[in-house]
C-alpha cells in the first residue's frame, strides 16, 4: 500500500540527490524539502495503513499521499527522459564529427556544432525550469499533507531494516488435505448413487462455499479417488474462465475427451465443438468436474448442457462455485453440497506443520497462543496455511507470538476483512520491497500463469528494481520469498528445481485489488460504456464482444501500466495510445494485433511491451528504436514476424528480447552494440544477409544469461568465425540449444568443438548434428540436462562420467548397434567411481538398429551404477532385445517402453510374485486381442526378469 510506494519514491530521490541534482541547482532546496518531509511521514506509515481500513477519513489522506508520490515519480521520470534524449543527441553529434573529413566540412560542423549546443542549452534550461516549477507545486501538496497527518495521531514506527531470512526455512508443497473425509464420502455416495430411469443424461452436484474454503482441493480428492476413476468411463476437469466462456470451456472439455479432429481445433467454431463433443460422450459414462463457476446466466450454460445430454445414465457434474445463484441456475439446489470451515483442531494440524516446521521447540505457552490465533482462522483452510507459514519466518517468543494474536485487524468484521485478516498480517510482514512486489501482480487477470522471469520484468519496468543493482538476484530473492509465504500456488518447476512458473489464489489476488484499490483497475468490457476508476494508475482489460478500448484510457495521462486481454475476433486498435505519454508498462499479448503504430515512439517512459503471440504481426516500425527506456521487448510467439527494425541497437536500455517462437530471419548488427543484453533466447543465423548478426558477433554479449537457442548453425562455413562468438565466456547462461540442420559432418565436428560453452552451463541440447562429440563435452562439470539429436552417431561417448548429469535423453541415433560400458565411463582401474552419480531420468527415443545393451563388466562388482535413476524411458527401438542387469540395483520407479517391438514379444517372461504393479498400455492403434487383454488386466502381478521394487510399469504394446 502507501508504504511501499513511499520507500520506492523515496529510494529514486536518494539516488537522484547523489547524482543529478546539479543539473538541477534551482530546485536543490524543494528537491531536499520534498524529501525530508516524505522521510517523516514515511515513519507513521505503518500506523496508517493499520487504521485506514476503519477510518475513511486516513484512507482519503493515504490517497492524496499516493498521488503526490506517483506524480513525484513521473516528474522523475521525465528528468530522466529528457537526459536520455540528449545524451542520445550527444552521440549522434559526436559520430558526424567524426565522419567529417576535409576542413571546409568541419568548419561548417563546428558552426552547426555551435547552433546545436546553443539549442540544447535553451532546451535544458527549458526542462530544469519546468521541473523545477512541478516541484515546487508538489512541494506544496505534500507539506499540506504532513500537516494533515498531525490529526490523526499516528504513531511513529521506526524505518524496518528488511531482515535476513534464516536458512532453515519451512518452504515446502503441502499436498495433503485434511478434514474432509466426511465430505468427500458425502460427495462420493451422490457420484456412485444409482440414477433413476426417468432421469435423462446427466446429473449435477453443486459444491457451494467462501474462496480459500477448499472447494476446489475437495474435487481434486474426489476426482483421484479409486472408486470414482474406475466407475466413469471418461473423467474431464475443466477451469471456468471468468467471465465464463462457454468456447473455452468447450475446447477443454473437447481435448480432454480427444474429439475427432481435435487438432484442427483452434478453428472451430461453438457449434462444431459442441457436436463432436456430443458425439464423444454418447453412450459414455462420464464424470465432469467444472471448477470456480462464477456466472449464473442460464444462456451461457445452456449451450454446453445440451451438448453433454447424451451421455450415459450415471454421468455427473461436480460444480464448484462461491454463489449459491449458480446451483440455482443449473437446477440443482436440492443436490447442493454446501462446504463449511474446517474444525479448529484441523486448522492446528494445517497451522502446526508450518508454524513449528523448522525444528523450534513447540513450549505450552506457545501452543496455547498459536492455538488462539487458529481460533481466528473461522476454518478457512487458507487463513490456517498462510497464517502458519507466516509464524515460521517469527522467532519463537511469546512476544512475537502475542504481537499477531493481539493485531487489531482481527477485529473487523465484513466479509472481505474476515477473509484478508490472514493475508493482511502476512503482508505487513512484508519489507517494503516485497510489498510492492506482491501489490503488483493484481495486475495480472486472475487465474493467470506467472512466468517468474517475466515478472521480474515487470517489477523492473515499474521501477521497483534498480537496475543500477544486480536487479536480477534481487528480483529472485523477492519472488521466492513471496512464494515461501503462500501467496504463490500451482507451481512449475524447472531441471534445476527452481520455481518459473505459478499462480495466485483467487481469495489472495482479491486481497491484492483490495490493498490496492484506488491504484488498480481490473474489469471485464462487453462493448456497453463502463466508468473507469479515474484515481486508478494500473489498468487490467478484459474485452470481449467486440469491445475496443474506452476513450477514458486513450486520454487518461497518468497511466502508468496496461495489460489488454483481447477475447474479441477483431484485432486491438491502439493507435491513439500514444496520448498516455507516460505508461512504463503495455502488455498486449494475443491481442491479434496485425500492426504497431508509427506513432509509439511518443512512449517516452515504457520500459516493457509485450506483443508476444501476435500471430499476424509481420512488421515492426523503425521509430520502435526510439524508445530509449526500453528495457524489455516481448515479441516470442509472434509466427509471422521476420524482420526486426534495423535501429534496434538505439534500445540502449534493453535488457531483455525474447524471440522465440518468431521467424525473425537475421537480427540487425546494431544489436551487438547491446553488451548488457541479457536475454536473446532465439538468434537464427542468416549469412547470406550482409547486416545480419553472425556468430562473431556473439562476442560481446557477455551478459546474456537464461536460455539461448541458435539456429542454422549449418549455415556457417567458416569454423573460425563460430570460434570468435566465445561462448565459453557467456558464465550466466544456463540453456543452450545448437540447431546444426543439413550440415556435413566435418563441418559440424568443427563447427561444434569451437562452440565449447562455459563450465557453469546447466542444460545442453543439440539437434540435428552429424558430426563427432567434442572433446569438451564431457568436462561440463555443471550440466543437469543433456538432449542430444545425432543421427550420425556410432557409439556413445562416456556420459557416465557426467558427475552433475540428471537428466539424458537420446534420439534419432540411427547407426547405432550397441551400448556398452563405454557409455558408464567406468574406468577398470578405479573401482570407486560412480557411473551416472546423479541421473534421474534416462530417455532413449528412435534408435531402430540398437539391438545390445550392457553393462559394464564391473557389473558384479562394487561399483554403483546409476544410484538415484528414477525414470527410463525406450521409445521406437524395435530391434532392442534386452535390458542390462544393473538395472536391478537402481531405486526405478517409471519405467516406459513404446514401440520397441522384440521387448513386446517377450512380455510373458516377466513373472514375479514381489511386487503388485498396475499397468498402463496405449489405446492407440486397432485395439488387438493383447492390447485389449492388458488394457483392462488393471492389476497383474508383473516385473522385468528381475526384482525392481516399487516399480509403476508403463507399457505401449503394438497392437
């Protein structure tokens, strides 16, 4: 709220005070006062923002401080605009003096060079008057606000110094769900209950209760319960988008049930999707859960409903929903399974887990105080899990204990209070800088998946970030900080096991708007006029219906972000946005926008636009490079853009351009002027273009981190060229992909060995390769992920010997016959080698001639092999015959064979009465005899010619 406005306001002045403010010597003395008094207001911001959410009258003084702070920001930003513009100016002169040459010619520069300068002079003193006028106005509102405050009595805290996080955190996936076996057996009975005759199709169960109250958790329990999966025939889970679009609903239900057809999809339309979807259930038994249902229009659910009537009788619907209007709405309130909080000692037992998860002694006096504050919780199972998590990060005192239970805020009682009283204590223990973090991401439509990076990003463009820092471990550290406290969920985690991906929950992106109310505005435009908050500075859009945006954001000149979710067939006009001079951030992916407008460069202030899967895009505008303040440029995903501005090297600021997913053919050489670039995550090579980037160029980026895919690499001739790009010095690279395509083998092994990465590089792919493996491959020390695509390859080299290696998956190895110790890396003198020390998951994909696999012949000895694989996977290896004996030691628990046509036929010898092991085998092909005898053999008694504990067999016979 206002505090982590205020702190980010007030970092800027400090660093402008250090740096530019005798630029500015008229305004030395407003510029200190400003501060000073925003310093000592600052101090009681704690306080107010406690009593704001009682007193109207604080909440209308915190507003008029945001404002004052915000328009402090822009007038900084516009200071900081206009140096960019003539330093950018400076070295556009100081570049046509150089090309001077004859003396007549520098005379008339130096006289030029005169009149330019007497300008800029003018210019200046215009800018520096002008701010200095703005600040003195602001100057003025603000000491009228400082006096203000004196009415309310607000206490003073002192400034927070952000403290250091104990490394003995309690941050872990909490996956079980507690409570509910009675609800689950309630909603189960109603699933498995016989229908009556007179009942066609389907029936509905609704499950009605608050957000956070475990609705959806309660589904997901029942959804993977036994009984119910083998009862239906089909099971479908669907997300109601909201606003509910019955398309989108339709489309998931339709891919879930593998429609005919279905990879045509994207371009059907309601009526196609609803009758193959008719046409898939007919006759089925099916189970349909519809998560978060939130419209009780019966015009939106009506189409979708006809479509499932033909379903066999037993089929159900378990709908999710906060409002009681929608059971209503699908005539189903007599069936209306309304979910209530969880008990008090089931809240403790959430509470508990987190709270005294990192080992702390749980004293009885402590226990009793925990226990209060569950009482707090009402049995909201979200309230138990953050309020948990937020005790695990207190030290175990009764004061800091007591401190919570006693908080004035569990006294307020409306609705959205009650709920956000967990999250409000969560997020005043928040540092400043993760507060406007967190604030932020109500930017983002609810139920959207987060990209880590990208919100990196994002908080940068705000100016949360200094980028003068190592922003980026900064950015890290915030975001792995918020999703220790809960406020993140559903996450994806990369090879390294480092969240890239997440969620919000609903209930916690509500208590984001909340906070932040006069600041954000999120709304949904059907086409019909709407009132815009005018206060609001932060525009999230949903428009649908042909809906185009309102004229109030075309004129609105204090925007500072807009993210667009274009639900329209039409594309998105944003022609006139150039109005709104001040926005830093513009997201308008999949917006189907076809063009940019040549007007953009009136953006002085954006730092981050997002264009990305604008499928039509084809071209951007060469002002685009005028944009000195961009620092992020999102276009991946755009299929049909192949050109980039030749200027794109005046983007001085950019530090990150994502690419992939476009068909840029040659990146202009500007872009190599760009060295602190750090993201380039596709870079096809074009040689034949003589002001493409070459490998060479490469050179000086050595601030590129992430990922980086290089494509044509069978382009380059020359082995000396590719050798320049150093790509050993590139230390934060994390991902490199090497696509070769159609390159003789010579070519490529010389191609390859002098594209040697740096030692820290965490995943390696190369694909279409021909060549011999570099001597340097097996000294990457660092490497988790290896993915190697080599139709020329023989024998394979020692992998073994890959001491980090967690992950290797082979393809397309046509030549080769044989795999044998070689591949271990098992030397016979070192008997104490680990082969493979590490790997988890194992991967071989079409390798037709592989008929051997060994072992090693140190097989019978001490030596592990494999100790932690997890996972194999033998796909398309028809010739394969058998699999080698150490396997039998490693703790397997995946194994996944498909198409390997000899391991098939010898099926029948894998007897063993240890272990109990469902199989799972492919539906696809005609369905022979066999395949249909192990399809529905649920439970066999199974394993490889060997004892294999605790192994889930996932076999894909021929049929």
């Amino acid at each position: 709220m206002a505090e982590a406005l205020i702190s980010a306001v007030l970092d800027q002045l400090v660093s402008f005070l250090e740096e530019q403010l005798s630029l500015v010597t008229d305004a030395e003395n407003e510029f200190r006062s400003f501060t000073s008094t925003l310093e000592a207001i600052r101090a009681v911001l704690k306080d107010a923002d406690r009593k704001q959410v009682q007193d109207a009258s604080v909440k209308r003084w915190l507003d008029q401080l945001k404002d004052v702070s915000y328009d402090m920001d822009a007038v900084l930003d516009e200071w900081n605009a206009k140096l960019g513009e003539e330093e950018s100016e400076a070295e556009a002169h100081e570049e046509g003096k150089k090309a001077e040459k004859a003396l007549l010619k520098k005379l008339v520069c130096c006289l030029i060079s005169s009149s330019s300068s007497h300008s800029n002079q003018i210019k200046q003193v215009g800018v520096r008057y002008h701010v200095a006028s703005r600040i003195k106005e602001l100057n003025g509102r603000l000491d009228r606000i400082g006096d203000e405050k004196k009415r309310y009595n607000f206490v003073e805290n002192p400034i927070a110094i952000e403290p250091v996080q104990r490394e003995t955190t309690s941050f872990k996936d909490i996956s079980e769900v507690y409570g509910r076996d009675v609800e689950k057996q309630i909603v189960i009975d109603k699933l498995l209950r016989e229908s009556s005759k007179a009942q066609k199709g389907f029936e509905v169960i609704p499950v009605v209760g608050m957000g956070g109250i475990g609705k959806t958790s309660l589904a997901q329990l029942v959804y993977n319960d036994d009984v119910v999966i083998s009862h239906f025939n089909k099971r479908i889970w669907v997300y109601a988008t909201d606003p509910f679009d019955v398309v989108v609903v339709a489309k998931e239900i339709a891919l879930a049930l593998e429609v005919r057809g279905a990879n045509e999809m994207a371009n059907w339309r309601l009526q196609t999707l609803l009758g193959r979807i008719d046409e898939a259930i007919d006759g089925k038994k099916f189970f349909l859960v519809v998560d978060d249902v939130w419209t009780d229009d019966h015009r939106k659910w009506e189409p979708l409903e006809e479509a499932l009537r033909k379903g066999a009788l037993g089929s159900r619907i378990l709908v999710t929903t906060r409002k009681t209007e929608v059971a209503e709405m699908m005539r189903a309130k007599s069936n209306m399974i309304t979910l209530a909080g969880l008990s008090e000692e089931v809240c403790w037992t959430i509470f508990s887990r987190l709270a005294f998860s990192n080992g702390d002694k749980r004293d009885d006096e402590l226990e009793q105080i925990g226990r209060q504050i569950v009482q707090k919780c009402k049995g909201l199972p979200l309230a138990a899990k953050t309020l948990g998590s937020l005790m695990s990060f207190k030290e175990p005192t009764r004061e800091d204990w007591n401190y919570v239970l006693k908080s004035e805020l569990w006294e307020l009682k409306k609705f959205e209070e009650e709920v956000f009283i967990p999250l409000m204590l969560s997020y005043y223990d928040l540092p400043p800088l993760e507060k406007r973090c967190f604030l932020f991401c109500s930017y983002f439509p609810k139920d959207r998946s987060i990209g880590r990076d990208d919100l990196i990003q994002l908080w940068l463009s705000q100016g949360y970030l200094s980028s003068k820092r190592n922003y980026w471990e900064q950015g890290l550290v915030c975001f792995r900080n918020l999703a220790k406290r809960s406020l993140f969920q559903n996450f994806d985690e990369d090879y390294k096991g480092d969240i890239i991906r997440c969620k919000m929950h609903d209930i916690v992106h509500d208590f984001a708007l909340f906070l932040t109310e006069n600041e954000f505005f999120n709304m949904k435009l059907n086409g019909e006029e709407i009132e815009v908050n005018k206060r609001a500075r932060h525009y999230t859009l949903l428009l649908e219906n042909q809906a185009q945006l309102p004229s109030q954001v075309y004129q609105k000149k204090n925007l500072r972000a807009l993210f667009v979710q274009n639900m329209c067939s039409s594309p998105l006009r944003f022609d006139t946005l150039s109005k709104t001079s001040i926005v830093k951030t513009l997201t308008l992916s999949g917006c189907k926008i076809t063009h940019v407008p040549k007007n953009i460069d009136k953006l002085i202030y954006l730092r981050y636009l997002n264009l990305s899967n604008n499928t039509e895009l084809r071209t951007l505008p060469e002002t685009l490079c005028n944009l000195v303040n961009l620092q992020t440029l999102k276009l991946d995903g755009c299929e049909s853009l192949r050109r980039l501005p030749k200027g794109i090297g005046k983007l001085a600021s950019l530090r990150h351009l994502h690419l992939l997913g476009t068909r840029v053919e040659g990146i202009p050489k500007s872009l190599r002027e760009l060295t602190n670039l750090q993201t380039l995550d596709e870079f096809r090579l074009a040689p034949d273009e003589k002001e493409a980037m070459t490998l060479q160029d490469l050179n000086q980026l050595n601030s590129l981190r992430g990922t980086i895919r290089i494509k044509e690499i069978g382009e380059v001739e020359d082995a000396s060229e590719a050798e320049k790009a150093q790509l050993k010095n590139k230390e934060h690279l994390d991902e490199l992909v090497l696509e070769f395509e159609e390159c003789g083998d010579k070519q490529a092994t010389a191609l390859l060995e002098v594209l040697q990465p740096h030692p820290n590089l965490k995943s390696l792919g190369i694909v279409d390769y021909h060549g011999a493996f570099p001597s340097w491959m097996i000294s990457l020390v660092n490497l988790k992920m290896l993915d190697l695509d080599c139709p020329a390859c023989e024998v394979l080299p020692p992998f073994g010997k890959l001491q980090s290696l967690e992950s290797l998956c082979l393809g397309s190895m046509e030549k080769v016959e044989r795999v044998g110790g070689e591949f271990l890396g098992i030397e016979s003198h070192a008997h104490t080698t680990i082969s493979f020390p590490k790997l988890k998951h194992l991967q071989f994909d079409y390798m037709p001639n592989w008929k051997e696999w060994e072992g090693s012949r140190e097989d019978s000895s001490l030596t592990p092999i494999m100790p932690c694989l997890s996972s194999l996977e033998i796909l398309f290896c028809d010739k394969l015959e058998a699999l080698p004996n150490f396997l039998r030691k490693t703790p397997l628990m995946n194994l996944s064979i498909e198409r390997c046509e000899i391991l098939e036929k010898k099926r029948s010898e894998y007897v063993n009465v240890e272990e109990v092991v469902q199989i799972l085998t492919s539906e696809s092909g005609d369905g022979g005899e066999n395949a249909k005898r192990w399809r529905h053999e649920e439970r066999l008694v199974l394993t490889w010619p060997f004892y294999i504990s605790k192994l889930h067999i996932a076999i894909y016979f021929l049929p």
